[in-house]
C-alpha cells in the first residue's frame, strides 16, 4: 500500500508530465489561456489515463509481451513491437467509448466536455503513459496509480498555468514575448518550483 | 520555383515550433545533447516524409470519415520501423531516447501536415512541404541540442570546446542547462529572438488595457 501511495505521489509530481519529462505540452501551451477550460481539459486527462494505462497494461501483458502466448505452445513469440500500434487503437477507441457514453448519459455535460475528450486521442502525455508503464514493468494496481497519478500530475500543471496566464493580462511584456514566449518561461518557472519534489524522501 | 519555398519557407517563416506550437513535447526532452537531437531530427523527417508520400498518393481513396484513424495507423506503422531500425543500428542512443521515439506518432508536426497538406495536394508538394517541416523542426533541435550541450557540458558531439575545470581549463558547467527548466527558458528566449526580428510573428492581444485616465486636480 505504502508503495502505491509513493507511486502515486512520485508519478503526479516528482515526474510531472508536462513538466519534467515535457509530454502532452502541445495542448498544455494550448488550452492553458482560461482556468475554466483548464479545469475541464485535467479532469479529462485523468479520466483517459486511469481507463487506458492499466487496459494497456492488460493487454501488453496477455497478448504482447515475450512468452504471453506459451500456453499456446508458441512460447517464443514476441510481439511487443505492436504495442505502438496496440496503445494507440486502444487510447483512441476509449476516448470514442467514453464521448460515445457521456454524450448518451450527460448531454449537456458532453456540449462543453465533449471537444477535449476528441482532442485527447492525440496526447504525448497519455500514449507516454502507457509506453512508460510497458517500459517499468508495472503490475496492474502500479499502472492503475501510474495512469492516475500521472493525469493527476498534468491536471494540476495545467489549471496553475492557466491561472498565472490570466493575470499576465495585466502586465506590459515586451513585443516579442507576447503569448507563446512568456509562456514557455512561466512554464520553465514552474518546472523550477516542481524540481524541488526531487528532494521529497518517499517511503 | 514553388517547389524550393515549400522547403524553405517552414525553416523560418512558418517555423512548426515557434510559431505554430506543434510538436514541442519531443523537441525539449531529446536536446540535452546534440547527437540526441540529430537522431531525433532524422527520424522524424523520415517519418514525416513518408507518411506526406503515403497519404497524398492515397487521399482520392480515403473516406474522410475514417481519415484520422488511417492517418494514426500509418504514421504508427512508420515509426515501428524507425524505432526498430534505430534499436538494431544505434542501440544506445534508441536506449536514451526511450520512449521518445514511439512518440513521434503522436506528434503533432506529423499529423498536422498530413491532415492540413497531404490530404489536398499531389505527392511531390506533399514531401517538399513534409521535408521543410521537417527541417524547420530540426533547426529548433540543433539549435537546443548545441546550446544545451555546450553550457552543459562544454562539448559539441562530445568533443571538448570549452575547457572544463575538471580538465584544468576554466569553465564550469552550468548543470541547469541539463535539467527541464532551462529547456523552457531557451525555447522562450529563441521564440522572443525570432519574434523580435520577424515582427509579422507576433500574438495579437485578446484584449488591451484601457489607457489611464488623467488624473482628476
């Protein structure tokens, strides 16, 4: 338990997506200019990966990895080339899966929702999810907190952008800096104030 | 004639970096070194390339319903073989890079243009644009991966430039340059560079202040 605990903690803010290790930066620069829609955006993030990591992690075990196949007698095939192909199909058709559900139970929660679930197809940050829990050979309760914790950790990176983006609408930047420049040296601040987690002793 | 602007013009004018904010995700976290970033630039102009090729010769095909999708699954397939070429050939760099690679299927400089370019124009345009996206991308890394490297280490492709103290020269690596942070900072500093020479580049304001009024005597 206690090392969940620490998983969680170090996948959300030690290696903080956007942050750290620079993944799902595309949308974070993009839809980072109003807290409401920020909110929206994390929440969505979290939602996708907590389905997708520990689906992924079901079926890179039992179908792809070296030997998931030697009750078959085929105790040599590796097909963990295809997890590429596999963790995008998958990310791909739960996003369709969950706007499909939601625009059936929660209409008007899928008017407002219902574009970033399409635009999280694409996401480094969700398809690195999954390519990172394959590489650390997570079990199934680690890749559920990674997938967590880590949508967690984007959520909580994107929603402090955006507020500090909306306070820049009072301030006098120089010509050049305007927009996509100061925000790229807000978030190198921010990833600053996050290296400081490195130091945080788990468990 | 149109043909060498197509190549040329993303380079610059119509950088996929800095002025469209595509593909940033992989630009940052491969450039702690040079070499890092020239097998990353490489890689993703093959791949950028051939998957412009692919889609422009099959766009009278493709039912625009299912567009996105096939479009994921070629670019996918496509860095499959890079990312298998590079773990066969260059197999530390593929273990340093790690998952970085694969990414480059989500990336957006690949599907932006295949969606935005490929999918209206004829083979050849395709893979001038396809080529001069790709270039405009490296020229970002290049520019990230040496600077990075030099004030990091004080090497350019590991050969010394400047003098580190431990060697008894007088430089002292700046350790910053090899973490996150800094990653950001060049990236703004290069985008405020660039904005400042090309003014044409620069973000309207979504809104203004209200100049202050005078003050009542």
């Amino acid at each position: 338990m206690n090392d969940l605990v620490a998983l969680f903690i170090s996948s959300a803010f030690i290696e903080n997506m956007p942050l750290t290790l620079f993944l799902g930066l595309c949308t974070f620069l993009a839809l980072s200019r109003r807290p409401g829609t920020a909110v929206w955006l994390g929440i969505a993030v979290i939602a996708v990966m907590g389905v997708t990591v520990p689906l992924n992690h079901l079926l890179y075990r039992y179908v792809l990895a070296p030997g998931a196949w030697a009750w078959a007698g085929m105790p040599d095939l590796d097909l963990s080339y295809l997890r590429l192909l596999t963790f995008i199909g998958v990310v791909a058709a739960a996003v369709q899966l969950v706007e499909m559900i939601m625009d059936r139970a929660m209409p008007a929660l899928f008017a407002t929702f219902g574009v970033f679930l399409s635009l999280l197809a694409v996401h480094c940050a969700i398809l690195g999810g999954s390519l990172f829990m394959a590489d650390r050979s997570y079990n199934l309760a680690q890749s559920a907190v990674f997938g967590l914790g880590a949508g967690t950790g984007f959520a909580v990176a994107v929603i402090m952008l955006s507020a500090i983006r909306r306070r820049l609408a009072y301030a006098d930047l120089p010509q050049g800096l305007q927009g996509l420049g100061i925000a790229f040296i807000l978030t190198g601040m921010m990833s600053l104030g996050f290296s400081t987690f490195a130091q945080v002793a788990l468990p | 004639m149109k043909l060498w602007a197509q190549v040329t013009d993303p380079i610059l004018h119509q950088n996929p970096v800095t002025l469209q904010i595509l593909g940033i995700c992989s630009a940052l976290a491969v450039t702690t070194t040079l070499a890092a970033a020239l097998t990353m630039s490489a890689a993703l102009t093959a791949v950028i390339i051939a998957a412009s090729g692919i889609i422009s010769l099959i766009r009278t095909h493709l039912p625009s319903s299912i567009r996105l999708i096939v479009q994921i699954i070629i670019v996918a397939s496509l860095v499959i073989v890079v990312d298998q070429f590079l773990q066969a050939f260059f197999y530390e760099m593929s273990q340093r890079l790690s998952v970085f690679v694969s990414l480059i299927a989500t990336n957006c400089v690949v599907l932006g243009r295949t969606e935005s370019f490929a999918l209206h124009n004829r083979p050849l345009p395709a893979m001038a644009d396809a080529l001069g996206n790709g270039l405009g991308y490296s020229a970002v890394l290049i520019i990230l991966g040496t600077m990075r490297e030099l004030f990091g280490r004080g090497t350019i492709m590991d050969i010394p430039v400047l003098p580190t103290i431990e060697q008894g020269g007088w430089f002292e690596p700046m350790n910053l340059m090899l973490l996150a942070p800094s990653a950001f900072f060049l990236l703004g500093g290069l985008v405020w560079a660039i904005r400042s020479w090309r003014t044409e580049q620069v973000e309207k304001l979504e809104y203004k202040l209200a100049p202050a009024e005078e003050p009542r005597r």
